[in-house]
C-alpha cells in the first residue's frame, strides 16, 4: 500500500453550527475510530478536522492509502473507512478513518488490474471488468496496492469468480460467487460468427 500523511487538529465543539462554521473555512471534520471502547462496547472516536485539499488527495485517487494522521502533534496509522458527500455539490462532508495496527488484520477493498490478452477477446470478443474492488482481509503490511489478475486463458462466453482467485497472504472476503471480469461477444463478432455458419452449411 503507498502511504500518505496528512495533518489535522482536534474538534472541541462538535455541535452542527460548529460543524458548519468548519466546512465555511474548508475544513472537513472526521473522526478516527481506534480500539478503545466506552462502557456500552461502543467504538470511542476521536473528532478532528483535515483541509480539504487534503481530503480531496484521500478520496480523489485509484489508490488505496495507510494513512499518517498528525491530529494535535499525535501519530495515528489508519485507513479511510467511509466518506460521506453532499447529494447537489459533491464535496466531502465527513470523513471515517479505522486506526490500524501491525498485529491486527483490517478489511479493505483493493483495486483490480488485469494481465494478458483473454483468449475471448482474440476471437472476437469484449473483456469487461464487473467489479472495481475486492475487499481483503489481512495485515496491513501484506496488503498490495492492487490485485493483479491474468486474464490470458479467458475464453469468450466465460468469467472469474472471486472463488477462483487466490492471492499470498491475503483472505478474499468478498463473496465467492461474484463475477470480477468476463468476455463477452460483441455484435461484430456475433455478426461474423453467423455469418461463417451460413457459408458453412451450404
């Protein structure tokens, strides 16, 4: 996983005035959910407040990130876990970051990439991707920034499930029987295939 670091300050108030005076002067509040919990089991989150120019490089971006949050002079390692974005103008409302350690494995969903020229596709047909992500479970330091499937024995009419994908070190969460990519016949190649059909029974 690349990483980045960015910094923040503590929210004191966190009242919904408060929180609209923030996002005035391009501040966009977060909280950071670590291990602690309160006497009802529930996560205890620290409330703070990034620039929005930082929290656009988090969430505008193919990447996955291990964040280095900078909150009042403290070091957090964390994960962007939820954005949230206004329904008219699209900007980042609120951010959630899940704090991470070396020794506990985290959930997250990593970028797909494809390998090779499917054997579907040389005879005609269309590769299309079905999902962006597959969520993982494992330690963070064992987390690739993408997962890289081959494709090169792909025949045309055919998918990858996530059932038949393995990769070191890494548990597939998503489930199994999702489709991650397939090869489809395009009208042309449908076209051409009739076509040789018809020559071929006269």
């Amino acid at each position: 996983m690349k990483q980045i670091s960015v910094s923040g300050a503590k929210r004191a108030d966190l009242g919904k005035k408060a929180t609209k005076a923030a996002r005035r002067e391009g501040l966009v509040p977060c909280n950071l959910y670590g291990q602690q919990k309160d006497a009802n089991g529930n996560s205890v989150a620290i409330a703070f407040t990034i620039s929005e120019k930082e929290a656009n490089k988090l969430i505008f971006t193919p990447h996955i990130y291990l964040i280095d949050i900078k909150i009042d002079g403290e070091d957090h390692k964390a994960i962007l876990r939820e954005a949230q974005f206004h329904p008219v103008k699209d900007n980042i409302l609120h951010l959630d970051f899940l704090e991470v350690h070396e020794e506990r494995p985290i959930v997250i969903g990593v970028p797909i990439q494809t390998k090779g020229l499917a054997e579907g596709v040389r005879a005609g047909g269309r590769l299309t991707t079905l999902i962006r992500k597959i969520n993982v479970k494992a330690l963070y330091q064992d987390i690739p920034e993408k997962l890289v499937i081959d494709v090169t024995n792909l025949q045309l009419g055919k998918s990858i499930k996530v059932g038949e994908l393995s990769f070191d070190k890494l548990e597939l969460v998503t489930p199994k029987d999702v489709n991650v990519v397939s090869v489809k016949m395009t009208r042309a190649a449908m076209s051409s295939a009739t076509a040789a059909a018809a020559e071929a029974a006269e």
